[in-house]
C-alpha cells in the first residue's frame, strides 16, 4: 500500500509542523488512504494492524474540523480503555501542539470527576473517553455535544469485546445527525458491521493488508495484453529482468497445467500447485521451492495459501485476482526484507474494467506499461554480456595472455579487431549473438533464450507467422501452422527475417524449416525420420512438437529438423545422434492430452 509525504494530504502548516516535529517522515498507508477523506468530511471505516498509525489517521482531520474560537466539544474519540485514551490523548497534544487554542482531555473512570469537570468547563473542544464515562458525563451534563463534529471509534472490536455495545449505541444516538463517523477496529465482526451500517452514511471501506504495509517495496505494472499472448509476455518479462525466483497465479487449475506444460517445454525451470495436487506431492513442491530447487510456482491462489515463502522477486499475475484483497495477498509475498519485488499484472479484454475497479476501490498503485519489444529483451541480454565484460575487466578476474596478443598485434592485427573476432567467435559458440555468456545462465535457460524469437504480440501478426517457440496462444485458432506457402508478408515476418548474424541464430533457419517449408519428402543426411502419434486431428503445432523435444530433453532446438503434420501423425526429422534418445525420454510424456507414442523410422524406409 502506497504511503505518501504529509505535504501531499492538504494539511495545515500546524499539522505540517507537528507531524515534523513528530519525527514523522511520511504518513503510513493507513494514514495516506484514510487522511484525504477524513478531510473531505466523508466517513470511513478503517481496518489496519496494530502500530500501524491509525491513531494520527483520524486524529490528523479531526483537528484540522476543530474551530478554536468555538469552546465546545467538536470531537469525541472514545477508546476501551483509560491507559488508550490517555495515549490517544496525548498524540491529540502533540499533533496539535502549534494550533492555538486546541484543548483535549481524555476522561475515564477511577479519576475524579472535578478535574474532568475543570477541563470540559474550561471549553476543550476534543475529548477521548472509554464509553461508560462519557455516558456518566452525558448524564450529569457536564459534557455536551451539540455542536460535535466528529465521532471516533477507536478499536471497536475491543470495546464490543468489553461489553460496551449498549454504551456505544446510547452515545452514537445522542450525537448530532450532521456529523462525520470515523470507525476504527483490527477485525470486522457482524456486530460491528451492524453498528457501521447503522451509525455511518456511506463511508469509505480501508483495509490495509498487513502484508503489503510491510512490503512499500514492490514495483506493481500492469500490462493490456491480448489473452493469447500472455505466455510470450511472461517470458519476455522473465528474460527481460532475469528472475531466477517467483510465482506465477493463474485463476483455474487447467490454466496452472497448461502453462507449467508450455514453460517447460521452453526450457524453463518450473513446477505447479493446485487443489488436485495430493497432498504429498504438493508437500514436496512447496520444499522443493523455498530450497530453490527451481525458479518459478505455478500455482492458485488457494494452493499458494499455505506457501510460508516471502522474499520472491516477482509476482505474475498471468490471471487477474478475484478481488484487490487476493491482490494484495499475492504480492505481498515479493518485496520483503528490504528487498525490491515486482509484480506485473496481466489484463485481457474486459478484465482492464475489473483491474480499474479494484485499483480504485483498494487504492492500488499499479501502473500502466506497455509490452515490451522483442528488440528491448534483446537488447536487455545484450546489456548483460557487456556489463559482465565490464565487471570482468575491472575486477581483472582474467589470466592475462600477453603473447598472444603480441603475436596477433606484431601481425598487424589492431585491438579491436582482435577483441571483436573474439566475441564472434563467442557468438557462434552460443547460438546467440550480444547475450554469448550469461552470467547466471544455467543450460535450460540459454537455450530458452536462443529459442525465444516470436513477433512481438502487439504487432500485427499473421496467423501462420508463428516461430518455434511461439505458443499455440499466439496463433490464432484458424490456424494451420503447417500450412505450405511460408508465411504471408507483415512487418513481423520482416523482422524476423532481417534478424540476427547467421553465425548466430542456426534456429532463425531451423525455424523456418519447421514451419514454413513445405511438407517434404527426402530427410536430409544426417537426420532421422520419428513418427509421433499426434497430428492436425490434435491440434498439434510444430512449436508444440519443438519445443516439448527441447523441454524434455534440454537438445537445443537445432536437433530438430523438418516437421510435416499429417492428420493422424506427424514426422519429426531429429539430428541422427540424438534420435534414440529422443525417443526414449519422450514416450508417454504429454502432448495436447495425448501421451506420446514414438517411432523411429529406419534408415532408408
Ligand atoms: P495503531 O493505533 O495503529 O496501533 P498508533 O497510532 O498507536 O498505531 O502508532 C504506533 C506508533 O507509530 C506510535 O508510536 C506513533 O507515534 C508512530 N507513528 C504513527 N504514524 C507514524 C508515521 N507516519 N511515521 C512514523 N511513526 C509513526
Ligand atoms: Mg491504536
């Protein structure tokens, strides 16, 4: 929850000062939400954790209604208990210290009523009482509150606990019709909804999670994205910020499976969690993730419920949550300990309306930002192979090879040259220019990168111009990813054939192979025919096919070679090297619900 600078409320000078004088740096969430509308004379509800601030939250305004000329009750706070409301009593002081003219006094059993009389008498306009002596007062009336402004209930939980409902209602009947309710408490059981309902008009609802009060640190972005798009999204972000920890919510359990299948499949380093997970397993998963044993929970929000895990460094939330509160809760689990955390939020369609709503009704900070181009993630890896040059040169974490370069420059070789050969060779090692070594890159995820190159979901994509990678969510279900003719002329296609250096990109080939050359007949040396019991009938796409090969058995894409869909079956040239061992670890894993049947067809067949 956001927390703002005291000067951004529209308070007094007074209250400016005091609040400085206070120590105080900025106001808390709670303080920030309930502030602004305490001013503008709307009653509120607040909910907050204990420590929180609530007290300057409606102290602060309620001063500010104070009209110091008049010497007349305009405040009344009650509290449970005389040790609160002296406490409250003296925030009231001291927030009040440069507001000539401000009197409070905290009146409570077991203290003589002659001092308290002195005090009312004497025209304080802010009084805090536990509820049974304000009704004494009432009654003997010394303490009248006809010209109330302002009526405060600090922990009505409590005071409801104590048995002081009848008080309270009798004192909440007696105050003037016109005047402003502020109601405070840590829980909100029905009979303090009752009293809400029946002594507020209208009021504003704030709740401050504990969680995110603890977390000022997330970076919330929210993106418009179209439905089908959104795994592209997810791992353009994932490369983009290189996030090692995190998890992703999804809002149904079918859509957990389906995305923990097509990460995988890309080579990420995921697993899942949802209420058909038995219970063993999901004990397992849960330990498996706080040891980091791998990156990213895929997981519901119920299945995450019992996840004790809170320093991750992102939160997705690849469906949106039911409710500003579900929000609230899942992102509280990033940003901790001091720690920056981010959450990105993807909306599709209509769901924009929902996000708008919950961001105003839970006074969410969640900003707009656009996708990003697959030019930015590009660009972003190359920044990481350069800064690690960088940090390499600087620490001097090398052996130096002064002969060879002697010998290199002797020969007429300048530095340049010779430092430029050598990234190219880097390069071509790496199957991805800029980005060649990673610093952190395990195998999997340099092999993600090299196979990520899909058109950037924003740009007007042909249906069939999808890239190996790309997910069956960005092809549009018309789709016939097979099809012969290549794929029809766009800017997209454009720029995946301008792409990077040959030496650098064997998939930018491999890719069209996959998908745009027509249905072939003669294999290539080298490469061995399988047969896959999936075909169109199944919805099969080539990316599907490639990137479940890639996923299962971490082969760099390039072992793949042409790809032609049948009806019931497709053939999958494989490199000739690896054909036996694809084949083995891929029987019976699962594709498009079918559980894979495969068959290596003889040479010469
Ligand atoms: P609550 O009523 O929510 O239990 P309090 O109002 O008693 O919390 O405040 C808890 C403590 O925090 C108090 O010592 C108070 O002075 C201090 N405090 C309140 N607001 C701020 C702020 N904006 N910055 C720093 N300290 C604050
Ligand atoms: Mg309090």
């Amino acid at each position: 929850m956001e927390k703002r600078p005291f000067a951004e409320l529209g308070l007094s000078p007074e209250i400016l000062k005091a609040v400085d004088k206070m120590g105080f740096e900025e106001a808390s969430p709670i303080q920030t939400a309930v502030i602004p509308h305490g001013m503008a004379g709307k009653d509120v509800v607040g909910q907050s954790a204990t420590g929180s601030g609530k007290t300057a939250a409606f102290a602060i305004p309620a001063i500010e209604k104070v009209d110091v000329k008049l010497r007349k009750v305009q405040v009344l706070v009650l509290c449970p208990t005389r040790e609160l409301a002296v406490q409250v009593s003296e925030e009231f002081g001291k927030l009040a210290f440069f507001k000539k003219g401000l009197m409070e006094v905290p009146i409570y059993g077991g203290q003589s009523y002659e001092r308290q009389f002195r005090a009312l008498d004497a025209g304080a306009q802010v009084v805090i009482g536990t509820p049974g002596r304000v009704m004494d007062h009432m009654a003997r009336g010394s303490l009248k509150l006809d010209a109330l402004k302002v009526v405060i209930l600090d922990e009505a939980d409590r005071m409801l606990d104590m048995g002081f409902r009848d008080d309270i209602e009798h004192i909440l009947k007696s105050v003037p019709e016109q005047r402003q309710c502020l109601f405070f408490s840590a829980t909100m059981p029905r009979a303090i909804q009752d009293l809400i309902k029946h002594y507020t008009r209208d009021p504003v609802w704030i709740r401050i999670e504990a969680h995110a009060q603890n977390a000022p640190q997330v970076e919330q972005i929210y993106f418009e994205v179209d439905r089908r798009s959104k795994i592209e999204l997810l791992t353009r972000l994932i490369d983009l910020h290189d996030f090692r920890f995190g998890i992703i919510f999804c809002s149904t359990k079918i859509m957990v499976d389906e995305l923990d299948e097509h990460l995988h499949a890309r080579g990420y380093s995921v697993d899942r969690l949802h209420g058909d997970i038995t219970q063993a397993t999901r004990t397992r998963v849960m330990d498996k993730f706080r040891r980091r044993g791998f990156e990213f929970l895929i997981a519901t929000d119920v299945a995450a419920r019992g996840l004790d895990v809170d320093d991750l460094e992102v939160v997705f939330n690849f469906d949106l949550p039911n409710d500003a509160e579900d929000y609230t809760h899942r992102i509280g689990r990033t940003g901790r300990a001091g720690k920056k955390g981010m959450a990105f939020t993807f909306v599709a369609g209509r769901e924009l309306y929902k996000l708008q709503n919950m961001i105003h009704y839970g006074r969410l900070k969640i900003r707009r930002e656009r996708v990003p181009s697959m030019d930015e993630v590009e660009e972003a890896k190359g920044n990481v192979f350069f800064e690690k040059l960088r940090a390499t040169l600087e620490e001097k974490k090398f052996r130096s090879h002064d002969q060879m370069f002697d010998r290199l420059i002797e020969q007429g070789y300048t530095s340049t040259d010779i430092a430029s050969a050598l990234i190219h060779i880097l390069q071509g090692q790496n199957a991805e220019p800029a980005k060649a070594v990673p610093a952190k890159a395990s195998k999997p995820k340099a092999e993600r990168i090299a196979a990520n190159e899909p058109p950037p979901p924003t740009a007007p994509v042909p249906p069939r111009d999808a890239g190996i990678t790309t997910a069956p969510f960005l092809v549009k279900p018309a789709a016939t990813p097979a099809a012969p003719g290549g794929p029809a002329p766009g800017p997209a296609a454009a720029r995946r054939d301008a792409g990077p250096p040959p030496t650098g990109d064997k998939f930018a080939a491999q890719k069209r192979g996959g998908f745009e050359r027509k249905p072939r007949t003669g294999r290539e040396p080298g490469f061995t025919t399988i047969v896959f019991n999936v075909g169109r009938q199944h919805l099969v796409t080539p990316a599907d096919l490639v990137g479940k090969i890639a996923g299962v058995t971490r082969l760099p894409a390039n072992v793949v070679g042409a790809i032609d869909i049948h009806e019931e079956h497709t053939n999958v040239d494989v490199a000739t090297e690896h054909a036996a061992a694809i084949v083995a670890k891929l029987a019976g894993i699962r594709v498009k619900s079918q559980s894979l049947k495969l068959a290596m067809v003889p040479p010469g067949a």
